[in-house]
C-alpha cells in the first residue's frame, strides 16, 4: 500500500486524474498478453520525458518497484508488475515528433503503437519494417526495449537494426539521449543498443529514433503445400540458399493447418505436414514476380504437392488470411495456451518440428507449431485448459523440454517475445554463469536499488547448479494470487 | 468463482474467460482511444468483471465508472481473435450492477417510466413525440431555446440533440403496400415468387424519423417487394438492454416475436442498426425462455438490414439499378451496430457505389462510434461530446455535403452536433442522410427522368 503522500506527489508529478488508484483500477494494470497476473500499488500514466524522470527519482528515493508499460502486450510477463510498486502507463506517450525525410527516420514517443508509425511513413513514402503481429497494439517503446520482430525481419532485421537513438531515463532519474539521426555513429559505446532488448530493466525508453528505408512498391506472394516435414525443410535450407532473400518465409505445421481450417474453412489440405507461405517484395514487378517463381520452383523441385502464385491483391490478402487466422484459430481451440517462441538454425527446424511433435505425445498435449522458417524462429503453442487437474504441471513438464531440445539443436530460448518471467528460469541454461554474471553487472551499475522492473529476465529459483526447478511456471503470480480458483 | 455470484455473472464467466489479453481490441475501442487508460478498455473492462465474479473486488465507484462508460458498440468483439462477445458481458453486467447501484428515489421513477412505461407502450411513445411535434412547430422550441430556461433545467444538451420531428408518423396496423416497379429483373424471367417483406418499424424511426421509414418502404417497392407492417410491433428493447433492464429488453423481444410470427416466412427488414442487431441478439436474451427460445431462433434467422437484402440482391444481379442521379458529395458513417454487431461493412458501400452521380469520399475511423450509443449522449456526455468532435472533425475534413449513416443514434447525434457548427458559424449545416433516404432520391429521380410521380 503507497501512503497518501507519496500519491500526493505522484499527483503533483502527472495530474490527479492520471494517478490510477482505484480498486478497480489497479486489475487493469495487472496483467500482459499472459496469463499472469498482480496488482501494483499504484499506476501512473505521465505525459513528458521530465515527469517519467521526476517518477523515477521518486521511486528512486522510496526503493519502490517501477514497471514501465506501453500496450501490454508482452507474451513473457515483461509487463506484470509481480512485486507491485509503480506501473508506468506510456500509452499516453504518442505523438509521432517527426518523420525526418531528408534523414530517412522518425522521432517519436514510447507510446505510439508500431501500426500508426508504418502508416505514417509510409504516408511519405517511407517504410518502417519491423512488423511483431502484435502491431496494431504494440508501442514502439515496448517494441525497442523488447527488440521485437516480425515475419518480415527475415529480409529486414528486427528493430535493433533500426534503432539509431533515443532518449532514455535512468532509474535515478537521469536523462540520456544517445545516437541521433545518424546511420554512422562510433563515438563511444554503443549505449543505445544497450537499452534494446533490456525488457525495462535498465531505463525507461521515451524517445527512440527510428531507421526509416524507401518503401518497396510491388510484392508478390505464393503458397506450397508439403506432404512431408522434412521436405518443406529442405525446400527453405534451398531457397535461402538460391541468391533470393524473401522478405517472409512463413511455416505451419499439419496441427496449425487443420485448427485453421476448423477455424476459417479455407480448404487447406488437412493430410499436409507443412504449409510455407513466400513472399518478395522490390520496386521492379517483374522482378519480384521473377523472384518468387524461383523460390516456388525450388519448393516444386523439393517435393511440394501444390504451389499457388497469388495472381491480385485480393488472392494475396487470402494468403495472408490463412496465416493470420493462427493466433485466433489456436484461441479458441483451447482455453488456454502457452506461445512459445524459441529459435534454431534454420537447417535445423525439421528436428526442431519433429521434437516438438515428440514431446507433445510424450506429455499428452497439443502442441501446434508455426513461425518464420527463414529465420529458424518458431512458435509451438502448448493448448490446455488449466482448470484440469495435473494439466499445467505436464505443460510446464513440456516447456521445458521445448526449450532444452531448442537449445541442443543450437538455437535460444526466445527469438522476438523476450524472457520476461516466462523464461528467465533457464538463463543461465542458454547463456552460461559467465554471460550471465556480466548481464548482472551492467543491471547493478545502471540500477543499483533494482527498483527498474524487478524480477524481470534474470533467473530467481535456479540456485547454484543453474538448472531451472519445477515451479519455473506454476509459481508465476497468476497462479498463485489473483487466478480463477 | 466467489461462493455467491450473480446467477448472469456465472452464466457470463466463460465468455470473460476466452479473454487471451492480448490487447488487439484497445486498437479499436472508443474510450481507450480518446483516454489511452487500460481501465478504459475492453481488455480492462473484462478483466474488471472477471475480478469483480472471482470476489477479488467489490462494487466500488471506479469499477461502475468504467464498465458504465463502455459504448457496447461492439468493435472490440468484432475484432476478438478469441471470441469474446462484449455485448453480452456488458448487458449482463449492466443488469447486475443496477442492482446494487445506488439510485435516488428520483432515478427510480425516472428509470421505471421511461423504460417500463414509456418505450413499451408505443401509443404513449407516440403521444410524447408529437408533442415534441407540437413543441417545434408552435414556436415555443424558439422561445424556450432563448429564454435560457433550458440551460438553467439542464435540459439544453438533451434538447439540442431533438432532431426536426416528422409530422406523419408510421403506426404498424398490418398495413400491406404492394410492389411499385414495373420492370425487374426477376420478373422478366418470370421463375420467382413474389417477393415478400415484413417492416420492422422502430420506435424512434416510425415517428419522429417516419420519412426514413416511409423511403424504405417505398425502396423495396421499387425493388418489386409487398411490405407488411405487422401491428403489435413497438420498441425493440434495446434501450432497455443497454440501461441495465434486462427483464425489460425481454418483454419487448416476446412481444416483436409474436408480432411477426402474424407475417411468417418472409424477411424481417430493418432499417435501424441497432435495432437490427438486438432483434438478431433475441435468442441470446431468451435462451432460457422455454416458450420463446426456439421461437427466437426461427425469428433472429428471418432478420435483415435493408443493406444486408438489398445488397443479396445487388449480388444475385436482382437489384432494381434504374436510379437517377442524385448530385451529391458524400462521406459514409459506419454504425457500430452494422458494422461490428452485424459485421455489414462492405455491403451499405457497394449499394452507395450503385448510384449515380454520388461522389464518396472516405471517411477515416468511419467505423468508431460517433458517441450516440444509444442514450450514452444522455448518460456519459462528456465521453460522447469527445467523440463526437473527432467524428465531426473528421467529416468536415472530407469536404463531403452529406453524411450518410444508417442508424437513428448516428444519424439524430451527428446532425445535432453539425447543427451546432453551423448555428456557431453562421452557415447551414451539411445534410445527414440515411443511406435508403439516397436509394430512394435515385429511384424517385429515375422515375422523374420517366415522367412519373415517385
């Protein structure tokens, strides 16, 4: 419970009507794209660069937990304020500052969700890549501090690679603006890259300076249907080998297939193994087109059963549809469902495909697998319903196993999601004792009190062999505070 | 779940339960949009009630607040990826917290007359409204209006939203009107039956908005169709729905039902978008009623927005397109009740695109709500006067004439609001149209064109 005068001040700060209190209030900010759940004390929606600093300098004195928080979206607990204190509601932060032409970039606040700034660019004829499927609801501040991707990194890069600078205020308060409008920039340590993909544990981002490129004007989009896993695989190894680079190179798996086909009536092949869908896009049309006919050749060539060009927009948006039927199609298939969101080489995602199918039988569940093949970031989702006895301790049986299989085949814990609470367990699994410790330093040196989203991304329960322990799910806040039983 | 939950609570638990939080609906909900509080969004609105059925909280004043500030436009369920079905949650939860709300003995009556006595007795409805008549016509609205005595009731912001009464109302008697056009194209092929329609006539749309009635009648006439107007027809309960009076909404579903089961078979054409869609949410509302549920089923199939059927026909190539050119510059307003509830986005524009000489120009956000929502421009002004400016602001950008809509909310709140630009301008204000006012001005044109009455 914050005392009334701490409130007062928090009043003074941003205005009473922005200081978020009430009962009722404080659910709201309980909670992220997860299933997780705690109240804060209190939130806080601030407006200004200076009334985050003059937050945090506040909370700074008091020792008191701050949760930075832009549409809360998070699929790792990122935003889950599970040892209360101050959530920090940037929302209100949005105002595009400006979309620089003749530097090709974009200042803007930590609040714009990424859906308006593409528009925005692409209004002037730029393009803003970087594409999480959250995009609509996602904020860019959240987007950078998470280093967010998309299927379209694959050509692209995630948004680290469009990151020139931002501003960003320390746990005590400080203000830093790093990098600038520019594409080269060597003097110092790269500090702005530091702050990306730190999850809020290093700063609150304000202000990032955002990479804008010409936008491609023609894209070309095609779909192959494999009878055989194993065949889809070879067929993305041999396209991203051939000297095209698609700007998406999408996977499902025969799971996904037949809960979307349930779900949208499309007519997808129900027996397939894997669906790839490719897409190119460029400035010349006959070149795109070119292109993805040597990418559906190769497909052909390495035993796909059907390949179909989309021929108009429309038919191309019907290609889309399938795939963006997923998320919804996996909703309601289930009552609950873990996103995971490891990554592998990309050679590696038939073994990673055939593991995942493995530990689903060995544990009895649904285990659905789709992601950005060309990548090798792929996204089994575990389906249960957490009101079965003994199902969620067999889900967190199988997530571990998912994530151990991942990091056998060469690969990580997490491609674009972030570790948040979900994964932060087994980090010192991934990453080693040495990596880790040095993390730990820079998190002491940039927030000695640890008041900047705590508990967040570094492991809590792995003691001294590293290894996480059973619980690494089910002691999620969720569960044990404000859950459904 | 709390030991002792509210029996519509309960029955609501799974649908708040197939919320995935993942927050796609903050992208389209009015009040987060114009607040960016998570309190002020359906995510946060179900998360409240999930809180408030789990025990973890209580009624408590901001609780109401912000479930009382929802539009229950349903964009936020038009989006779900996971299904959740706002409007039901909404209306139950309305329902529920009616009854523990606080009401003063003044609210009590207030609530008892005008939503037990006033909509379900259409006769009485019809007394009041051409009173209203009489109010505007007499010269006492102008003399009212400048006395100041209006803003000293606090009635100005009510009484400046009164659209221009019509002086010929539509009372449902079992009218029968027959088909008008001569040539169509199903009849020259000779191999269909008549075409038969039943008019749901609305409160507000047969009395004081009765020429939007009287077009859609005289629009499906052109296209060949008989109109009946059942007689014991009235409200549609909707109003009641969204007050929080269930039992109410439920009265006047059975009475609708029972009223058209006198025309059975053919269509059930409306012309109000929200009525049109709470008529098609009637056997969610009486699923535990063992006399109506079915009754309720075989009725909501029969229901049509008069785009939905002329758009069917549009498609099938039966669509009457001899239309005149109507000259305008136009902007189209999606209602929430046609555009989420009912999911007609495509059809109201493909029937506008049909007539001649009617220049649209797109109106961005077109589909968020205006602010109107029934009485939510009564109940939260300050939310609807928000929207309404950024709605306002966006029509006038367009340089559009008109605004087309198709819904009596819509239609009376953005003609109140553009009114009173104008009259603080000084100029006329632009015109808002319901989208079968310009399917009638194109059929009447085209006969003109013909030498004949229309």
């Amino acid at each position: 419970m914050l005392s009334q005068a701490l409130r007062d001040e928090l009043a003074a700060i941003v205005g009473r009507a922005n200081v978020h209190d009430g009962p009722a209030q404080l659910i709201a900010y309980s909670y992220d794209g997860t299933f997780q759940q705690h109240l804060p004390d209190v939130a806080v929606s601030p407006t200004t660069t200076d009334q985050v600093a003059a937050i945090l300098r506040l909370a700074y004195r008091e020792g008191l937990p701050v949760v930075p928080r832009g549409g809360a979206s998070s699929l790792a607990g990122g935003t889950i304020p599970e040892t209360g204190g101050i959530v920090l509601n940037l929302a209100r932060m949005n105002r595009i500052l400006e979309i620089d032409r003749a530097n090709s970039c974009a200042v803007v606040e930590a609040g714009v969700v990424t859906a308006r700034l593409q528009a925005a660019a692409e209004a002037e004829g730029l393009f803003y890549p970087p594409d999480p499927s959250s995009l609509n609801q996602s904020t860019l501040g959240g987007n950078v501090a998470c280093n967010a991707g998309g299927p379209r990194c694959l050509k692209y890069g995630v948004t680290k690679d469009y990151v020139l600078g931002m501003t960003v205020v320390l746990a005590d308060g400080r203000i830093l603006r790093l990098g600038g409008k520019l594409i080269k920039n060597v003097t110092g340590y790269q500090l702005a890259q530091l702050f990306v993909g730190s999850e809020g544990t290093l700063g609150v981002i304000t202000e990032p300076i955002l990479r804008l490129i010409p936008l491609p004007r023609h894209r070309a989009t095609a779909v192959a249907v494999f009878r055989s896993l194993d065949d889809a695989g070879v067929a993305v190894t041999a396209v991203m080998q051939a000297g095209v680079l698609p700007v998406a190179l999408e996977l499902m798996d025969n799971l996904c297939i037949n809960l979307v086909e349930d779900y949208l009536h499309a007519g997808l092949p129900r027996e397939a193994e894997a669906l790839l869908l490719l897409e190119q896009d460029g400035n010349d049309p006959a070149a795109v087109r070119g292109e993805v006919e040597v990418m559906a050749g190769i497909c052909r060539a390495h035993g796909a059963v059907e390949v179909r060009l989309a021929q108009d927009e429309q038919q191309r948006a019907e290609l889309w549809a399938v795939r963006r039927a997923v998320s919804p199609a996996l909703g309601r298939a289930a009552r609950n469902k873990l996103g995971e969101d490891i990554a592998v080489p990309r050679s590696q995602i038939p073994a990673m495909v055939r593991r995942i199918q493995e530990i689903g039988r060995q544990f009895g569940l649904t285990i659905p697998v789709f992601g950005h093949a060309g990548d090798g970031n792929v996204h089994p989702n575990i389906l249960f319903d957490r009101t079965r006895p003994g199902e969620l301790e067999r889900v967190e049986q199988a997530a571990a196993a998912i994530f151990r299989a991942a990091l056998e085949l060469g690969g990580t814990l997490s491609g674009e999601h972030g570790i948040g609470t979900l994964k932060r367990e087994f980090l010192l699994e991934a990453l080693g004792p040495e990596v880790v410790a040095v993390m730990r330093a820079i998190k002491q040196a940039l927030d000695p009190k640890g008041i900047l989203n705590p508990g967040k991304v570094f492991p809590l329960r792995a003691g001294e062999t590293g290894r996480a322990q059973p619980g690494f799910l089910l002691a999620l806040p969720a569960l044990a505070g404000l859950g459904p039983e | 779940m709390r030991e002792r939950v509210h029996p519509l609570l309960a029955a609501e638990y799974d649908n708040m339960l197939h919320c995935v939080r993942c927050g796609l609906c903050l992208s389209v909900c009015p009040t987060y949009q114009e607040t960016f509080d998570e309190e002020e969004s359906p995510r946060g609105r179900i998360a409240m009630a999930r809180a408030l059925t789990e025990g973890h909280i209580g009624v408590t004043p901001d609780l109401l607040r912000h479930l009382d500030s929802c539009l229950l436009c349903d964009a936020c369920t038009a989006i779900c990826p996971a299904g959740v079905q706002m409007e039901e949650l909404g209306v139950a939860l309305r329902t529920v917290l009616e009854e523990s709300r606080p009401h003063s003995r003044r609210e009590r009556v207030l609530r008892h007359l005008v939503l037990r006595r006033l909509f379900p007795h259409m006769g009485l409805f019809r007394v009041l409204v051409r009173a209203l008549w009489l109010y505007q016509k007499s010269g006492l609205q102008r003399a009212l209006r400048a006395s100041g005595l209006l803003r000293l009731l606090r009635l100005a912001e009510v009484e400046a939203l009164l659209p221009p009464v019509d002086s010929r109302f539509l009372v449902p008697r079992g009218q029968v009107w027959g088909p008008r056009a001569a040539t169509l194209p199903s009849q020259r092929s000779g191999d269909q039956a008549p075409r038969q329609a039943a008019l749901f006539a609305g409160c507000v749309m047969s009395t004081a908005l009765a020429e939007i009635d009287r077009a859609t009648v005289r629009v499906l006439q052109a296209n060949g169709f008989t109109v009946h107007v059942p007689a014991g027809q009235g409200c549609c309960g909707a109003l009641n729905a969204h007050l929080g009076d269930r039992e109410g909404a439920r009265l006047l579903a059975r009475r609708t039902i029972a009223a058209f089961e006198q025309t059975p078979e053919m269509p059930v054409v409306v012309n109000s978008a929200g009525c049109g869609a709470m008529l098609k949410h009637y056997p969610h509302l009486l699923a535990n009623d063992p006399a109506y549920a079915a009754r309720a089923q075989r009725f909501a199939a029969r229901v049509r927005d008069i785009s939905e059927l002329l758009y069917d026909l549009l498609r099938e190539g039966q669509l009457n397109t001899a239309m005149g050119p109507v000259g305008l510059v136009a902007t189209y307003q999606a209602p929430c009740h046609l555009a989420h509830a009912q999911r007609l986005r495509a059809e109201p524009l493909a029937l506008l695109r049909r007539v001649p000489d009617l220049e649209l120009r797109p109106l961005p956000e077109a589909d968020l709500c205006c602010g109107s929502a029934g009485v939510y421009n009564l109940t939260q002004p300050d939310m609807a006067a928000r929207l309404l400016k950024r709605k306002l602001d966006q029509i006038e950008a367009t340089g559009a004439e008109a605004v087309i809509s198709a819904n009596p909310g819509c239609i009376m709140q953005i003609a109140a609001g553009l009114r009173q630009r104008a009259a603080a301008q000084g100029r006329a204000p632009l015109r808002v149209l319901h989208l079968v006012e310009v399917l009638d001005q194109a059929y009447c044109n085209a006969s003109q064109e013909n030498a004949s009455p229309c």
